[in-house]
C-alpha cells in the first residue's frame, strides 16, 4: 500500500508527465456517467500498453456500467452501431468481431479493471477513440486516444 501511495502522490506531482506520453493510464468513471480523462497520449515507444479504469460510483454494472474501449476514429460509427443489449454485458454490448483495439471488462461502482495489449496496434498519426460501450454512454464517455 505505501508503494501505491507513493506512486499517487507522484502522479499527483507531475501531471504533465502523464500528458507528455505513458504506457500505463487509469481513468476513473463515475456515477454521473463521466470519464475523468478526456484525452490518452500513449508514448510511441511503448511495447505494452496498460488501462486501468476505476468505477467510482455506486450503481450496479446492468444500470451504470463502465469499460472503456479503444477503436479506429474511422471505425467509431460501425462500433456504435454495433452495440446490443443481445450481446454480452462482459463483451461490452459489442460483437465479438469488432474491430476494437483495446477493451477492459464492463464493471459497476466500487470495482476496477485493467487490460494490457500489446502497443504495436496503434500507429502514431492515426487517431482513435476511446469510449464506454454501454448502450447510452459513449455520448458522454469519449476522448481522443493517440500516440506521441
Ligand atoms: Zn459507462
């Protein structure tokens, strides 16, 4: 736990280094169906890349869940417009044949998840998003994901 804390108070010193690129972020969801981070630089020369998304709220995952997915800019709409509650919860509401480069278990208030990938399926000057495929939530839940 001192490690844990160490490394908060760290963060908490030296936001702009997270802005300048990383291979490790942690968002934070909430009850009010928001995302703390608006935007993800991962650095370009990162081999890995993990997420960590902490659900802050309360509310169960079938009433607000939270994940957070990472898609193509040009694949954002066919990823919207494949999310269905005839899917699974785990899966996101997504198929299992979308095209997502990143996605993190769906969770409910008071719970965490994390999910590493491998970082050469990102390329630098490409742009993505990240987003929460509850159904709903993306509207509110998304930011600019990309490389530096
Ligand atoms: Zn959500």
């Amino acid at each position: 736990m001192k490690t844990l804390r160490y490394f908060a108070i760290t963060l908490l010193m030296f936001p702009l280094q997270l802005l300048a690129g990383t291979c490790e972020v942690t968002l934070n969801g909430s009850d009010s169906m928001k995302y703390d981070v608006s935007e993800i630089k991962m650095d370009a020369s990162c081999s890995e890349f993990k997420l960590v998304l902490n659900h802050s709220g309360k509310l169960p995952a079938n009433i607000m869940g939270h994940n957070v997915v990472v898609v193509k800019d040009s694949d954002f709409q066919t990823v919207i417009g494949s999310i269905n509650m005839a899917h699974s919860a785990e899966g996101g509401y997504l198929p299992s044949d979308a095209p997502v480069l990143l996605k993190t278990g769906l969770i409910g208030g008071g719970e965490t998840t994390e999910v590493t990938v491998n970082a050469s399926a990102f390329k630098t000057g490409e742009s993505y998003t990240f987003f929460c495929s509850f159904p709903g939530h993306y509207a509110m839940m998304k930011g600019a994901f990309s490389l530096n």
